[in-house]
C-alpha cells in the first residue's frame, strides 16, 4: 500500500512539474516532454521534409512575402512574451520560413518556429493580411505547445507511469512515432493535427500576434469565409480537424474587440 501511495505521489508530482503555462489564456496543460528535445526532433525533421520538397529560392516573390510576414508575426510573439516576462518559452526558438510550390491548401509551423507554407493557400489568403492570420495561427500552435500536449498524450498511454525520461531513451523509435503522428508527418504533407479545442485556441492567440504585428484582425473573418468555399465538397487538408467554418467565425467575431486592441496598423 505504501509504495502505491508512494507511485501515485511521485505521479502526480511529475504531471504538477509538467504544466505548461499559457501566457496569453492563463490556462496550464500537461508537457511531459522537454520543449528543447522536441526542436532538435523538430530540426530533423524539418531539414529533411525540405530535402524531400525543395522550397522556392529566397528571391522568389512568394518567399519575400511569407518571409516578411513571419517576421513581422515572430517580433510580435516576442514582444508579447517580453512584456509577460515569459521570453524563456521562447529560448529554443530558432525561427525558418520557407515556401514549397506544391497545390495544397495548408502550412504549419513546428516547435522551434521551423514555418512552411504551401503555394496553394496562397490563393485564399489573397494578401498580406490574410497570410498573416494563417501565419499568427500556426505559430501560435507552436509557442501554445499544443504538439507537445499532444505527444505526451500518447507517451502517457504507450509508456504508462514508467520514467518517461527513461523511456524516452529506452525506446527512441516509440517516440519518433509519437512525434511523428503528433505533428502529421506520417502524411507527407507535414500538416499538424490538433483538436479543436487547440483550433479555437490558436485562432484567438493568432489573431493577437497578427494584430500586434499591424495587421488588422478583421481581415481573419473574410479569410476563413474564403476557406470554406475553398473545401468544395470536402475540406482541404488545413481544416481536417477544425472546428465548422460557421462556428469558427462567430468565435472570432466574439473576439474580435479583444483583438483589436493590439491592433495598431504601421
């Protein structure tokens, strides 16, 4: 009986030490896997995902602007995590934007800020503007740890209450799976799946980097109109998993005049 009290105190203790605390909602949610272990994943990755779909050079137009938009989002999460004396969350952030000619209708961002955008969304985002909702809501998945919460998800039920930093290294080709099925990779398009509590909560944190990056918020609505008629009679690879193009929108409306004071247009 005691080395069952015991095991569930040491469990316990272990899920308190692991939450991870959103500054921007104020809610905390279980991480069990180190945040810098995840990047260096994350890094590999990436680099090979790009060796397998070359991206467009630095010079092409369409890079210019995904590049300059992301750098505007990035200087605006940082600003945002400065001001909440947070920028420590940030530290294994070693931020990349790169644009694959591919007709998919999707992008994603891993942990890190390693960004990759699709040619085919860039039809629908139309503008700057409405790049930057896509691009302030797939970073605001990486900095909310929302693949994090995911993987330690799955490492709770394939590695139970075993040690996890031990069993991490014990079974290294478990958690590249984990990592794997956490972030989508598995599909070949590199496309995180989320649940649509982390879809919502992404939208609203998004729609704060866009609009301190001087982007007006408002462009978030016309954009996801956009996408909805962009799915025809199925939804692209983007909204899998989000919530309904209808219930989304009133969500933003609802948040809009949160949002809108971060809004401060250059």
């Amino acid at each position: 009986m005691n080395f069952k009290l015991v095991l569930a105190a040491t469990f316990a203790s272990v899920l308190f030490f692991s939450c991870h605390h959103n500054v921007v909602t104020g809610k905390k949610s279980m991480t069990l896997i180190p945040e810098g272990d995840l990047v260096v994943m994350s890094e590999a990755e990436y680099t090979k995902f790009l060796n397998e779909h070359p991206p467009l050079p630095a010079n092409h137009p369409d890079v210019k602007l995904v590049r300059s938009c992301g750098e505007k989002i990035q200087k605006a999460v940082e600003t945002y995590y400065a001001q909440k004396n947070a920028s420590d969350q940030l530290k294994d952030f070693k931020w990349e934007f790169n644009v694959v000619d591919e007709n998919v209708i999707n992008a994603w961002c891993m942990p890190g800020g390693k960004v990759v955008f699709y040619t085919g969304i860039l039809p629908v985002t139309e503008n700057e503007e409405g790049l930057a909702v896509v691009m302030g809501h797939e970073v605001a998945h990486a900095v909310a740890r929302h693949g994090n919460q995911r993987m330690s998800q799955g490492m709770m039920v394939q590695f139970g209450g075993a040690v996890l930093s031990t069993a991490m290294s014990q079974n290294a080709e478990g958690t590249q799976y984990l990592f794997s099925q956490a972030y989508g990779i598995t599909t070949g398009l590199g496309a995180l799946s989320f649940s649509r509590k982390h879809e919502t909560e992404a939208d609203k944190m998004g729609l704060i980097f866009a609009a301190m990056a001087g982007y007006n918020p408002e462009a978030a609505i016309g954009f996801w109109q956009r996408m909805a008629k962009a799915g025809g009679q199925g939804p692209p690879q983007f909204l899998s998993t989000h919530p309904s193009s209808e219930t989304r929108i009133r969500d933003l409306q609802g948040f809009m005049p949160e949002a809108k004071k971060y809004y401060k247009p250059y």
